[in-house]
C-alpha cells in the first residue's frame, strides 16, 4: 500500500529525512517511534504533503502512484488521512461543514453519490457517540476552543467519517490524559480493518498499549535503525534510545 | 484660505450650479452658500492627510452633469424587504407616501430647510457634503415622533442613472425622536451604463434614548464613482448601530462621523468591503466622544485582491470629561492575491483619564496551517480558500440582522471570492 525508499527531505538547508525505507501492506498498524528531532513528525507531514518541505532524494509510492507528486486534497481524496499533532483552529468555518465537504470529496472521487444533510447526519451521530462528542459540537468552529482532548478525539472523528485506506496518526497521544487517551484509542481500533493501514508515529511506548502495532520502527538522524514487533517498544521504554544508536553505530 | 483660482473641475460645478439654481428647488441662499464653500475648499490636494491613500485624479478629470429632474429608472433591484422607496438621482420616484418603514417623511415643499440641506463642517469630505447640499434635488427628511417603536425596516434604494455621465447627489435627513426606534437601509445602485458620480450626504440625529439601525449596502458598478458623508449626533443614552458593506464602485470614499454628545450614548459601527478587481474602496470612521459613559465599538473587515486596493482609517476621540467612556476598534484585513493592498490607520487620541479603550489591527494572508488543514481534508485549494475568506468575513456578516440583506452580501462574496479564487489557483 505505502512504500517508502531512501526517502530524504530537508527543511532550508536543515537535513532532516536522511535515507528512510518503509513498506506498509494493507492491514497493518506500524508504531515510528524515536526521540525528538529524529524526523518522526516530517515523516507524516512529507507523506501528507505538507509545503515547506524539500524532498532531495527517493520516492513514496501509494497504491502504485507517485504520492509525492500529488496536492495534499488529491491525496486526501485517495483516502489518505493525518491526524495533526496541532490540530489547527479554525474559527468561523464550522466543523458540520469541515465534515461534510471533506467527506463529499471523498465520495466523489470514489464514484459516490454526494450525501445531503440528513443523510450527513445519520452518517457522523453514531461515531460522534464513540467519540464521546456532543452534537453541539457541529456548529461550533473548527477545532475553535477545544481541549487538547477535544482536538485528538476530533481528528479521529474526522478519520472515522472518512475512512481512510492509510492512516498517518502524528503524536496522537501526546497532551492526553488517561480518559481521553482510552477514548482515541478506542475509536482508532474501531477503525483497524484488513483492508486499511495505520502508521502512528508517537514518543511514548503507552500509547501502544492501547492500539497494539504489528511492526515498531525507531527513527534516529532521519533514518529507521531499527524494526521489530511490539515487544521492542516496551525494549525502548526501559532501555531509551540511546542504545539502539550505538548498535546502529556499530554494526 | 489660500487664494489659489479653483481648478477646472470646480468651477465645471460652480457653472452647473449657476445655470441649474433656478430649476434645484427651494433653499436658494443655503444652496448658494454651500456652493461657495466648494468652489473654497475645491478638490483635494494630493498632499491632504484625509486623501492620503485616495487620489481624486480621475474623478477630477471627469465633468458629470448634475441631475435635475426627476427620472423613471429601469432595472431597479428587487427590494431586500416590504417597505421601500426608490430614489432616482436623489429624488424620490412617484409620490412621497406621508410615511413608510416607521418613518415620517418629508421633502423640501413640507420639512424645514435648515433640516434638509445643513451642512456640518470638518474632515475630508466636507466639500463634497457642501457640493451635495448646493446641487440635491430631492432631499427626504425622515423623522419619528418620541416613543415609536418600529421593528419594521425601510428600505431606501437610491439609483444613479442617466443618459450620460451623471452627477446624482442624494441626500437623506433622519430625525429620531426621544424614545423612537427604528431601522433604515440604504441602497446604492446604479444603471451601469456610464461612469456616474454619487454624493451622497446622510445627516442623521438621534434623541434621547432612541435607536438606530443603518445598513448600508453599496454595490454601484464597476465604473461608479462614490463618495459619501455619513454625520450622526447621538444625544443621551441612545444608540446608533451601523451594518456597512461595501462592495461596488470603481472609487468609493465612505466617512461615517458620528458625535457622541449625551451621557451614555453609543455606536456600534461594523462593515466589510471587498477591494476585488481594480477598485479603490475607502472607510473613515471617525468617533468622538463627548460625555462621560459613551460607548463605541467598531469593527471593520477588508479584503483586497487582484489590483483591488483598500483603505481604512478608524478614529476615535475621548474628549476631555467624556470619563468613564469605552472606546474599541477593530480593523482586520486579508490580502488574498499578490498585488493586492490595504493602508489602514487606527488612531485612539484620549484626553480623559478614566477611560477604557483598545485598538487592534491586522493584515495578513490567510493561514498558511490553517489552509493546508483544510485541503488535507480534501478541499480543493479554492474551497479552502474561499472558506477561509468567508469566516474572515463572517464574525462582521453574522451582525447584519436583516435577513435578505445578510443572503445577498454573503451570496455576493461568496459568488465573486469563488471566481477570484479559482483564477487565482
């Protein structure tokens, strides 16, 4: 589904994406992990296209197509999805209408009838409920005054509605209590299926207790040292990062 | 004065106005009079603080003919609500109903004089307010009595037409009596066919206690000229509440001056203008505050694009003894394509000590984050784009509480930032 080969990307004349190899097949769930400033977040953002970054060197193929290549919406209508690590604020466009727009979009580019605003409705109340989302939520701005909390469990919703076949989650635990974390988590898992993958990129290994990878990788100076299952991720919990680096260093 | 010979613009008017006396209607020496402080302060130099950012050249070049008699426009806009009166030219067409809207209405052969074509001194457009008191040719008067309450609106569509480049000069007098409420809405249209010159003059005092809503909409042609001088006294404990877009013209200059004259008198002034293709939008506002416990609130949205250049100056006064007054402004602006320009200018002058007053202003682009969190979304970049410029606009959108106003303003910006957008991207 995603397949990722000696990609590098810079910001300016910073360095940060150095050689990363990644192939994701469908059904997966694979955990980045990695200290601050190995180029986890740049990961998500250059795979979501986000402007500011300057890919130099290897390619990301989606499905069979130049993902690079595409604008951030045509990826988004090929059913690839981010959920930010700073869910953007955005007063005055309304999350109904966020919701809506972006899904129609969706429908359309995989031959789907638009859905009309009844249909919207009975479509977003039953995952706004496993989100624990109120209705009054719908008017409100996008993301405009939300908790932390509210933003994650927001940037699943949207996920959930739309129905992405490639999940890219950026430090969706980071800033979330407990409660909060269990209800992202839950409504995550809800969304794992043989046909749709997901790659979180995440700090902490406590995330992963709640939505269980099949491959951990550790990203390091922009490059993946290291991959393994589940249990090297607990390995990073005690040990740090440090000792993956001097292995890496040494081999 | 200096005794600089007026310039060929002017004394074009001071011709026209010779030639037209006879035919203008009554109030000869007031006329005569105002007319004489044009030909004084003529055209704006270029060198004039109030016209920094706004050259006169063009229009100055130009030799309108005044309207003088009453004409029949064609292709009159549908009316927004149910009571309505359309002014051809500054006069009224087909007979002046006694009243309308929750309003009395008067004209020059039953309203004082002194009510109808005053001139108030002072500001930038101040001979254009002289010019338009000398050559008006169907001044309205429109007053309640103390106490009416009125939650109708009336409309007042005022169309600029003619048969050659044509100078209409409307001009409306509003007197609210102590207690009254009442809502008005001005109209600006024109026939499109030629370049046209409006002046338009609003001179507007409210009582104690009474209560004003104006909207304004301004959506003359792309080749209209449009200047226009808004003066509001606001006597004790009243309110005057202004809902201003402005969308059309090629020029337009707007100055709303509003006196806060009474203990506890208010203005809430709010507008949004679109400087799209290659016009040239101007907004003055300019409160002062006299009494102690005044209160004014302004808040102005703009966005320019293409060529399109727009220009704000909010003032706002605390005289001395207006004490425990509120003073805030708001000017936010959006430049939406390379090229495009806003010059705008808070200005707070406070010389009272207890006083609560703020000012803020921005200009920027839209949100570079905020963009690509919409197209990540999967809106197209015009969508995105659009959707941004809407909200922009909105929180100013959502206070015009007339409804059929707010769809039209809102299906109007919608309409042109789609195109604009998509040319754009």
């Amino acid at each position: 589904m995603l397949s990722i080969r000696d990609l590098h990307a810079r910001i300016g004349v910073r360095k940060i994406l150095q050689g990363v190899n990644l192939e994701v097949k469908p059904g997966e769930v694979h955990a980045i992990m990695g200290p601050n400033g190995s180029g986890k977040s740049t990961l998500a953002s250059v795979l979501a296209g986000r402007a500011g970054y300057e890919v130099t060197k290897g390619t990301a193929h989606y499905l069979g197509e130049d993902l690079l290549a595409l604008e951030p919406e045509e990826r988004a209508r090929r059913g690839v999805f981010l959920a930010f690590q700073y869910p953007v604020e955005i007063p005055g466009v309304n999350n109904a209408y966020l919701l809506k727009a972006a899904l129609n979009a969706v429908r359309r580019q995989r031959g789907l009838p638009e859905l009309d605003a009844f249909e919207f409705l009975a479509l977003i109340k039953d995952k706004m409920k496993l989100m624990q989302m109120d209705e009054s939520f719908l008017s409100r701005g996008v993301n405009e005054g939300f908790s932390g909390g509210e933003k994650k469990r927001n940037e699943i919703l949207q996920m959930s509605v739309l129905e992405p076949k490639l999940a890219l989650l950026d430090e969706t635990d980071s800033g979330l209590d407990i409660d909060a974390l269990r209800v992202v988590a839950t409504g995550v898992n809800s969304l794992r299926s043989p046909e749709r993958a997901i790659v979180m990129v995440t700090h902490y290994q406590r995330l992963l207790d709640y939505i269980e990878p099949d491959f951990v990788h550790v990203l390091s100076d922009g490059r993946i040292l290291r991959t393994g299952d589940k249990s090297l991720a607990l390995e990073l919990e005690k040990r740090g990062y440090d000792w993956v680096k001097q292995e890496a260093s040494a081999a | 004065m200096s005794a600089v010979a007026p310039s060929p613009a002017t004394v074009h008017y001071r011709d026209a106005f010779e030639r037209l006396q006879p035919v203008l209607g009554g109030g000869a020496t007031r006329r005569a009079a105002a007319m004489e402080r044009f030909a004084e302060l003529g055209f704006p130099g270029a060198r004039e603080e109030a016209w920094k950012y706004t050259s006169l050249r063009r229009l100055e070049s130009r030799r309108f003919v005044p309207a003088t008699a009453p004409t029949t426009p064609v292709d009159v806009p549908a009316a927004f609500v149910a009571q309505r009166l359309v002014l051809a030219n500054g006069s009224p067409v087909g007979s002046v109903p006694a009243a309308l809207g929750g309003f009395t209405l008067g004209t020059l052969r039953t309203a004082p004089e002194d009510q109808l074509l005053r001139v108030i001194g002072g500001g930038g457009t101040e001979r254009f307010a002289a010019l338009n008191a000398a050559l008006t040719i169907g001044p309205l008067l429109l007053s309640t009595t103390a106490g009416q309450q009125s939650d109708d609106v009336l409309q007042l569509t005022l169309m600029t037409t003619g048969a050659g480049p044509t100078l209409a000069s409307p001009r409306i007098a509003v007197r609210m009596a102590a207690g009254s409420r009442a809502r008005l809405l001005l109209d600006h249209v024109d026939d499109g066919v030629h370049e046209h010159f409006t002046n338009a003059v609003l001179d507007i005092e409210l009582g104690a206690g009474a209560h004003l809503t104006l909207y304004r909409l301004q959506r003359q042609g792309e080749r209209a000229f449009h200047i226009e001088r808004i003066e509001t006294r606001v006597a004790e404990h009243a309110t005057f509440v202004m809902r201003d877009s402005q969308l059309g013209a090629a020029l337009a200059r707007l100055d709303t001056n509003v006196s806060l004259d009474g203990r506890a008198a208010a203005t809430e002034i709010t507008g949004v203008f679109l400087a799209d293709g290659s016009r040239h939008l101007d907004s003055h506002v300019h409160v002062g505050h006299h009494a102690i416990e005044t209160m004014s609130y302004q808040d102005y949205r703009g966005i320019a694009a293409n060529k399109g250049r727009g220009v704000f100056n909010g003032k706002a006064i605390v005289h001395e003894g207006a004490q425990k007054s509120n003073a805030r402004q708001v000017n936010r602006n959006l430049l939406l394509t390379p090229g495009a320009e806003i010059d705008t200018k808070p200005d707070l002058e406070i010389y009272a000590d207890d006083v609560q007053c703020s000012h803020g202003t921005t200009t920027g682009q839209l949100d570079p984050n905020a963009l690509f969190y919409l197209r990540s979304r999967g809106l197209s970049e015009p969508e995105a784009r659009s959707a941004l410029t809407r909200a922009f606009a909105g929180a100013v959108l959502a206070r015009v509480d007339e409804p059929a106003l707010a769809r039209h303003v809102h299906d109007e910006l919608d309409r042109r930032l789609v195109r604009l957008l998509e040319v754009a991207a």
